[in-house]
C-alpha cells in the first residue's frame, strides 16, 4: 500500500493508496505519516502503524493534468488548508491539487 514516485523532479505519483510519510523521523527514529482524525479536524503526524486513518488516496481529474489528495476511509473528502493547519475537507476551491507544470509538481 506505500507508494512512491519515480526520481524524475517532474513526476506526478500515480493513482492509488499510499501512506504519506515525512523525511523527517519522530525523536525516537520512528516513521511519521499524516494521520486522518475526521472531517473538519486537524491532520496529524504521528507514528506509521499502516492504519486505515493513515491511508490515502491520489486520484486523477481532468485526464491526469490534475490529482487530490482524499482519505482512503473517506473518498468524499479532500485534504486542504484551514487556519494554519491541515485539514480534510468536502471538495472544494482550497483543498490540495496537484498539477505537473513546467516548473514541477505544485
């Protein structure tokens, strides 16, 4: 279920479910993944157990010019900004997108 991109700065991850995990490890040189904690509430990073909460799903728009970024317990929702924070949200004008430009994946 962990997926990863090719080397290629420009590349986009294919569809599917993936665990999104930080570079950086915990204090105690644990794994760190974005944890889902509910609609509306805050994204947290906490250790990679490979839970449900820790599973998300990358699905293509607009034939693969496009791509968000959903919990894969809840494909309604996409994860997005709120105040300061990450959060998963309905689908709308502030959730993640991501776009292969000429300057890179944004």
């Amino acid at each position: 279920m962990v997926g990863h991109t090719s080397a290629s700065a420009s590349a986009m991850p294919n569809p599917g479910t993936y665990y999104i995990v930080n570079r950086v490890l915990s204090p105690a040189g644990q794994k760190l993944a974005l944890t889902f904690n509910g609609e509306r509430n805050t994204v947290t990073v906490t250790p990679l157990v490979n839970a449900t909460n820790q599973a998300w799903c990358i699905r293509n728009y607009y034939g693969g010019a496009t791509q968000s970024v959903s919990p894969a317990s809840k494909s309604r929702l996409e994860i997005g900004m709120g105040p300061g924070i990450i959060r998963v949200l309905p689908p709308g004008g502030y959730v993640w997108t991501l776009r292969n430009t000429s300057s890179g994946t944004t």
